[in-house]
C-alpha cells in the first residue's frame, strides 16, 4: 500500500527547515543541491515541491512570518503592550534576517524589490500587524519606528532600549 503524504504539510515543513539554512549560509550561500543534502533528500525531491530557489525563499518568508504573534485587535493588551510584544518577537533574529534580506536583495532595482513576493509577503504581514494594533492612519510611521528601533539596538550590540 502506498505511503499517504499529506504535500501541504511536508512542503511547509521542509520550508522551515530550510528557512534555517538559509539564515546560516545567506541568500548567495545556498544552492538547492546543499538545500537538499541539509534536508536530507534528493535534489529532484526538493525540486518536487519547488521549481527554483526564489520559490523556496518565499515559502521560507511565508513560515517565518508564521512563527510572529498575530494582533487580532482583540488583545486584553493595551497599545504599547502590543508593539512592545511585536518588537519583542522580531529582536532575537533581526540581525540575522536583515543580513539575509540585504543578502537577497543584492543587485534587485527598487521597482525589483516591491514587485519582489517575499518582500510584498513580509511587508504586508507587519505593516497588517501594525495596523491591526494602532490602525491604519498610524500604521506606516509607527512601522518605521519599530524597524529603525531594531536597527538601532542591533547596531549597538543590544544596549539600545527597544521599548516602544
């Protein structure tokens, strides 16, 4: 009897194993041959569920942007706490994202890079996030405030404060 393989489910999965090797080897680092010996499959298998790198870049996005909480504009929470639980969950890695992102980006246009899906996916779930917590007048501005506080505080080696 043949083996039932629920696709969804393996196809998110070895995106999120990826996402990691991604963040180790960057953007340029990676081929889907070393993908595939990290996932411990055959290349033509990882090919199976993505047709090219991009591809698997974007599935990547799609389950790191998973692993951030979601407002739902129900919170118990006020305001602040809920930036400050946002800004919370993107400090650990932003480092690391940001140089993989910058990475990625290397040599795109900016017309490139807001045509670009991974970057529509991320840029859409934050500025979505933010919206649903302060509304969408307040959203962008408040969305740059959040991102030039991580900035800042990983530039400093953490001693930057990030209350929002």
């Amino acid at each position: 009897m043949p083996k039932i393989i629920d696709h969804d489910a393996h196809k998110d999965d070895i995106a999120q194993r990826a996402a990691s090797y991604f963040s180790e080897h960057g953007y340029s680092g990676v081929g889907m041959r070393g993908v595939a010996q990290y996932l411990g499959m055959s290349k033509s298998a990882l090919y199976h569920y993505f047709p090219n790198k991009e591809a698997l870049f974007l599935a990547c996005t799609k389950q790191v942007m998973r692993q951030f909480p979601e407002p739902n504009g129900k919170s118990t929470l006020g305001e602040a706490a809920q930036l400050q639980e946002l800004v919370d969950s993107m400090k650990e890695d932003f480092g690391s994202e940001m140089a993989l992102l910058f990475d990625y980006l290397r040599g795109k246009t900016p017309d490139e890079i807001a045509k670009d899906p991974a970057m529509q996916e991320a840029m859409s779930y934050f500025l979505d996030a933010v919206t649903r917590i302060v509304g969408k007048e307040r959203a962008p501005e408040t969305l740059t405030q959040i991102v030039g506080t991580l900035f800042l505080h990983y530039f400093s080696g953490g001693t930057w404060e990030t209350d929002i």
